[in-house]
C-alpha cells in the first residue's frame, strides 16, 4: 500500500507538476509533453515542446518557458554539438527563472541526459544532485531513475559494483512500479554490461525483456540500446547473419532519419559484425559512415573509439596510409577529452604497429613506449583493483603486440621485460600496500598527471615519460623504484637476472596469447626461446573445455593430447629438463597442465608442474625467501568445519557470498590436518573445531610459523573477487561469523615457506592480462612463498589422502614441487581421473623444501 500511494504521488508530481485541476491549454500541452518525454517519446513530444514554449512566453510564464525549451535540448543532441548544448544549459541554470524548483530540476535531468553521452564523471554529479532534489519533492519515480543513470555513469567510469548496485536497484524498482520506460532502460543498460563482460547468452535474454517490454507499450520508444546491445551479443557469439539483420531491421524502425547519435552506434555495430567476419570492405564502409555522423556531433568519444575501428580495417587491407590519418584522428580527438583517455594506450599501440609495417622500426618503438607509459599512468590512477584488472584485460593486446613486435625483430629481452610489466602486477602492489585511489574530485596533483598525460600523447619529447613518472611517483599513485611494485611493472627484472635465480633442471614458460597467434617464452639458466603457438582465441576455448571435462569427472585423452601437442610439444626445452614452471595468460590461468598428455602419459609422470604470476614475482620469492628465517615455530593446522552443527553459523553471510551450498561438514578434515602435525614433532599448533575462529587464527605469531595448512571451506567469487573468502569457524562470544574474505587475508603478515589451501576454489578468480585474483594470490601477497591450492571443488577424503601423503613426502626433505607431484601420482595409480588429483597446484617458489 506504501509503494503504491508512493507510486501514485510520483507519477502525480512528474506528470503534472501539481498544477491544478484548471490547467490552461499550455499547461495541458506540456503535460503530454512530459508524459511523452517520460516514456522516451521525444520526438513526438519536441513539438509540444516547442508550442507550449511559445505560449508561455507571449504569457510572460518565463519559468515555463524556460521547461519547455530545455526540454526540446534531447532531440536536439542527436544533431547538435553537445558541448554548445551543456555550455547553453550551463547559462540557463543561472537565468532568474531557473530559480523555480521544477525548472531548476527540469535542466538538471536534461543535462543529465546529454553529459551521459560525452562525459561520464560529469554525468555522475548531476545525477547525484537530481536524485536528492527529487527525494525532496516527492518525485520518487524520478528519483529511483537517477539512481540507475548514476549506475550507467559507474559503468562508462569502470566502477562496476556501483554500476551493478545501482542499475539494478532502478531496474527493479522500475518493474514493481510499473514504469515501463525505466524498465526497459535499465534492463537495456544490465544488459549491455553484460554484453561487456562477454556473457553473451544471459545477456541476450535480458535485452529481450527490454525489447519485449518495450514492444507491449504503447508509449515506450523504440529501445535503441538494447538493440544496438543485443546486435553486439549476436556478434560475440558470432552469429553474423542475425546481428546484421537486426542493426537494418533498427534502422528501419529509427522514427527519423536526423537521429544521427542512433545512426552513429548502429553503423559502427554493423562495422565490428563484418569485421569479425572478416568482410573488411563492408566494415570500412560502415566505419566510415558511423565516422561522419560522430564528427559532425562532435562526439570526440566516438571519434576515438570508431577511428581505432576503422584504421585496423585499413591495416587488414594493407591500405597503411590510410590507417595512419584514421589513427592521427582518432589521438587527436581523444585529446578533448582529457578524462577519458583509455582509448589512447590502444590507439598509440595501433600507430606503433602501422610504423612498423612502413619499416620505421625507431618510430615504432617510441609510440610503443608512449602507449604503456600512458597506461601505466591510467593504471596507477584507477579507482579500484577491479578497474585495474578491467583495463588490463581491455588492454592486452598493448603489451602482447608490443611483445610481437620486438620477438619478431629478435629483441627477446626487451620483449620479456615488456610482458613482465604486467605480469604479476596486481600481486606486486598488493605487497607495498599502495591505497586504493577512490573516485574523488581532481586533485592538483590529479591535474598536473592529466596534463602530462596529454602531453605525452602529443609530443614525442622522452622527457616528458620521465616527468610523468615523476608526478605519478610524486603524488604516491606509483611506488618508488626501491618498493617490490617498482621492481616489477615499472622495472622488470631482466632476462639474465631471471635466469640466475633457476636451476639445471627448471624451465620456465611465459605464455603470451593472441590473435592471429600466440608465443611462450621458453627460458633456462642459460637460454632463452620463442616458440610459436595457435591464436589465442582457439587455446582458451579449448583449455575452458578441457576444464569442464574434468570438473565433470570426465577423462577427455583426446582433448589432453590436442592442448599437449598446441602448448608444450614445440618447444624442445620440455624434454631436457623435468621441473616446468608455468607463467600463464588468460584461460591458461585455470588449466592444469599436469594433466596434458603426451602420448599416452599424463605429464605428471614425467614432469612436476609450479605456476608463478610472472618470472620477477617468482625470482623475487625466491630472494626473499633466503631472508625469512630458518627458527621458525614449525606448524600451525586449521579445521573448522569438523562436527555437524558447525555448519550453521556460517550460512547468513556466505549465503550473501553466494556459496551457503558448500557449508556441509568436513569431518575428514580434523584427521587431515593431525596426521600431517605428526610430520612435524614438538612444533605444532592446531585450532579445530569451535577453536578455529578467525580471532584466535590472528592472535598466533603468523609471521613466525614455517607451514600453516588451512583445512577450510573456501568460495571464490569471479565476478567480485574480494568477496572471496575462507570460511573459519563462527564465534558466538564475539558474534563473528567466522568468514575471512580476500582482503581481511591481505592485511596478514606471514613468512611461511607453504602455505596449504585445502579448500574449494582457491585457486580460481577473474582472469586478466593481470592474471588471477585469488585466495591462493593473496597469501602470496600477505607473504608466503608459497601457496597450494585448488582449482575447483574439492572431494573430502580423497583430499584429504592427498594431503597427508603430500606431508609426508615434506617430511623427507622433498622439494614442494616432487612432494605434491609424488601424492597425485600415488592416486592417479589407483585409477581415479583427474578431478581427483590435478585441481591441487603449487604457486609460486616449489623448488625447495620446506
């Protein structure tokens, strides 16, 4: 009853501005007009508009007129210049009869409107300022819209929890109250963030629901973004000819040719469609278009994204001159927009490799350089981790290009510091305890990274790198060169300095994916190779398949023999030496290699696997490992979830981590954790059961224990990956639900020689040029050297078999990486498939014992 006097009242106030009942004929004019407007109807509604404006104005109502004529700036944006329409709204929010609140509240939505499409930072405070003015009038309707367009204006930023928050709270509150025009909104938005986060399938099904909806009113517009989205699904799951019809089919229904921003999207969607079918001809043409019409907007966003488009189609013809003033372009235009330069790295990158086909190798390099220094700027001011392994991940192809190039030219170890820049990053960072940079208002120091940000992007003066890395390190956005960050992003260790920290029998592979192909690094003590590999497309879909198999207790050999032969057969390296570390990329992050076959052996049989975030993270445990020291307090052993009832406490919180299923008991875990205290006599602590709570895990001395083993239930969540968490058990004293989530790990100190996971998912976590972020990852973080962990759910007793066997192996003095391989070969004998014995893997330094 609340909701609906609520709703009542909204629509009341927003329909009719609580004129009353004798509404002259300008007032009832604007009312269609606003119910017209409500429903995204401003075509139809702009010539009300513009009646209702004159009327008022020959009646001396200049706050009315003032509504009105505004009002008409939404179809006036798909033709002029947005920014002389923000500079005109600017002025008329200082006019005398703005003054009236609903005029004043008027601009603000209109403005509003149109900085969503030019800025987004911009955009963001306006909306906060509509959403509190329209609480305070009673416009709740309106309101709840502000909140989802403050939700869109996350998602352009990179803020995506607060995207994802906000849109959907519009988005429901949009279907319970029956506004059909914000219900198809903001279903259009999720789902377009969907379609970012290329979940194509899920996404398709919410933008029906936007167009479905949209097609039973009779008052909703036509939903050009769920359309353009679902054109851009289609074409992730590369059904060409679907996609293309419904971009003519939107074309078609566009209710005027002069709606050029709609035009604008749909040609540059048609363009990506022919693209990725390879019809380069029909994606230059449709480039080309969508290029005019952002031009003539001004729509300096446009210009940059769709310039970038168009010069890689040029390149696809080997039309090199063209693709270089396409290119120009698009740098040029990215400069008017200061805050939004993450297209730049990619456009930079793209100049880099034009200059390289006209044989201009010197060039090449410096727009290379430019391109990660500036991303290195964006990076280190990105908001959250989240955006940072976003950009990373959009970002890939700047350094793995770049790679190319300088392996073609035979430079491999410039090539090995230029992927190592973004190896291991996120983990390096983490271990200085750099704070998070929240969205704020621009600092002076913001400012002065911005302008030399600019200034990179126009100049070719190497001294303005060195300046910006100054600033950056000035204003604590980058750490100095003496922090472990420093040592690793912003100066890799070389390949010689790797190379000193392997043995005779260790082989490391730094795999690189990408289109058309892919590389490894094949790197010893005294070599190093490149190997040539499949497209990166065609290895991560057959490693994500392989993964399934297994998680379904399926033995796929023919699939095991095909991911052997495409990964590891080339390069000759492999069959010299038996200790292979892999430094992965992309899906590689979550496929255990140890159970690839060559032949009709598994490759454990023959080698033992490690993983490592990249090649200067593992030499740097390594060196850092020399210093803990050797008198530790030995073992420290967790159980929690060790007797029936334990479960109970942990399921309000989980349920809200989105994991209450995995909250059975672990009675073998009790056993597991004691039997391996016995491989370490006189020098153990163990919290089991009603003991295991996270207070008294923290009060032990973390930093002086040699082996802690957690014998816990764990979730990983990829898509919010610091809610990922350990489950300790519940404290009734202190109310503590017992979870313990990525960042609570990150805050703890350790200098363990191993720390053991033996928990679900510990292993998994969104994947990125950044590589995994993981339970597994923050541990190393908080300072172990290493880790063993889990890829998937893990199978109680024959877990915990593993784990005592792979203890007493320890207890022989075996190096970590032999201990663990020796316990999955021992159940591997006994016929079980690799779901039993290949989820378990070691990150980081394996080689020694503990």
């Amino acid at each position: 009853m609340v909701v609906t006097v609520i709703a009542i009242a909204a629509i009341t106030a927003i329909l009719t501005h609580r004129y009353s009942k004798d509404q002259n004929t300008s007032d009832m004019m604007l009312s269609r007009a606003d119910k017209l407007s409500w429903d995204n109807s401003w075509l139809e509604a702009d010539p009300l508009y513009a009646k209702a404006e004159d009327e008022f104005l020959h009646k001396g109502q200049l706050s009315k007129a003032l509504y009105a004529h505004v009002s008409r700036f939404v179809v006036r944006a798909e033709s002029d210049p947005i920014p002389s329409l923000l500079i005109e709204l600017q002025r008329d929010l200082s006019l005398p009869q703005a003054q009236d609140p609903e005029t004043h509240l008027r601009i603000l939505v209109i403005q509003g409107m149109i900085e969503t499409n030019y800025d987004a930072a911009m955009a963001r405070n306006t909306w906060q300022q509509v959403e509190g003015i329209a609480e305070s009038r009673g416009h709740y309707l309106l309101m709840s819209r502000a909140m989802g367009e403050q939700g869109i204006a996350a998602f352009l930023l990179g803020d995506f929890t607060s995207a994802k928050k906000l849109v959907m709270r519009a988005w429901f509150a949009a279907k319970y109250l029956q506004d059909d025009a914000a219900h198809v909104r903001y279903a259009s938005m999720y789902g377009a963030g969907l379609v970012e986060l290329q979940r194509y399938d899920e996404a398709i099904h919410v933008l029906d629901e936007a167009i479905v909806t949209a097609d039973q009113s009779q008052h909703v517009a036509y939903p050009s973004i769920a359309i353009n989205s679902k054109i851009d699904a289609l074409r992730g799951l590369a059904r060409y000819a679907e996609a293309l019809q419904l971009a003519d089919q939107a074309i078609r229904r566009l209710p005027s040719t002069q709606l050029d921003a709609h035009l604008y999207q749909i040609m540059t969607s048609k363009g990506e469609v022919y693209g990725d079918a390879g019809k380069w001809n029909e994606a230059i043409a449709q480039y080309t278009v969508a290029l005019g019409y952002a031009r003539r907007l001004e729509y300096w966003r446009g210009c940059v994204q769709t310039g970038g488009l168009l010069a890689l189609a040029y390149e696809k013809q080997n039309r090199i001159q063209d693709a270089l003033a396409s290119i120009d372009e698009a740098i040029r235009a990215n400069q008017m927009i200061p805050a939004e330069l993450y297209f730049s790295p990619r456009n930079l990158a793209i100049k880099a490799e034009l200059l390289d086909k006209l044989g201009k190798q010197r060039e090449s390099y410096l727009f290379h350089e430019k391109s990660l220094r500036l991303f290195d700027s964006l990076l280190a001011t990105a908001p959250t981790r989240n955006v940072e392994r976003e950009l990373l991940n959009q970002m890939r192809e700047v350094y793995s290009r770049y790679f190319e190039s300088l392996s073609r030219a035979g430079d491999l170890d410039h090539a090995f510091t230029t992927i190592e820049r973004a190896r291991g990053r996120i983990q390096a960072q983490s271990l200085t305890e750099r704070p998070a940079t929240l969205p704020h208002e621009s600092t002076e120091d913001d400012n002065k990274v911005t302008q030399m940000d600019l200034s990179l992007i126009a100049n070719n003066d190497p001294g303005v790198a060195v300046r910006l890395d100054r600033a950056l390190v000035a204003s604590k956005l980058i750490a100095a060169d003496t922090a472990l960050s420093g040592r690793t992003f912003r100066r890799p260790l070389q390949m010689s300095q790797v190379q000193n920290h392997l043995g005779p029998n260790e082989l490391l592979l730094e795999y690189v994916l990408d289109n058309p192909a892919s590389s490894v690094l094949a790197i010893t003590e005294s070599g190093v190779k490149k190997y040539d590999l499949p497209p990166g497309d065609e290895i991560e879909r057959l490693a994500s398949r392989y993964r399934k198999e297994i998680h379904a207790r399926k033995t796929d050999t023919e699939l095991a023999r095909k991911l052997f032969n495409e990964l590891i057969a080339p390069i000759t390296e492999y069959r010299e030496k038996q200790e292979i570390i892999i430094v992965p990329d992309g899906q590689l992050h979550l496929l255990p290699f140890a159970s690839l076959m060559e032949n009709d052996k598994y490759t454990i049989q023959t080698h033992s696997f490690s993983v490592s975030p990249s090649a200067s993270v593992l030499a740097l445990l390594r060196d850092r490992e020399k210093q803990n020291q050797e008198d530790s307090l030995g073992y420290l052993g967790v159980a929690a979830s060790t007797e029936p009832e334990a479960k109970t406490g942990w399921i309000p919180r989980l349920t809200s981590f989105g994991r209450a299923r995995s909250l059975d008991p672990l009675p073998q875990s009790k056993q597991e954790v004691q039997t391996i205290a016995g491989y370490f006599p006189g020098a153990a602590t163990l919290l089991l059961g009603h003991a295991a709570t996270t207070a008294n895990f923290t009060a032990r001395p973390l930093d002086q224990y040699r082996v802690i083993h957690l014998a816990l239930h764990g979730y990983a969540n990829v898509e919010h990956p610091e809610r990922s968490a350990l489950a300790f058990a519940p404290d009734a004293s202190t109310r503590n639900d017992g979870v313990m989530d990525l960042q609570a790990i990150q805050r703890l100190r350790f200098r363990a020689s191993l720390i053991t996971l033996s928990a679900c998912d510990s292993g998994v976590g969104p994947i990125s040029e950044a590589d995994v972020d993981n339970l597994a990852n923050a541990f190393i973080e908080a300072g172990a050297e290493s880790v063993v962990a889990a890829l998937w759910d893990l199978e109680d007793q024959t877990t915990a078999l593993l784990m005592t066997d792979f203890y007493k192996n320890l207890s022989t003095h075996k190096s970590k990486g032999d201990a663990l391989r020796n316990a999955q070969l021992d159940v591997l004998a006994a016929g079980l498939p690799p779901y039993y014995w290949a989820s378990v893997e070691v990150l980081g330094d394996a080689s020694r014992s503990v």
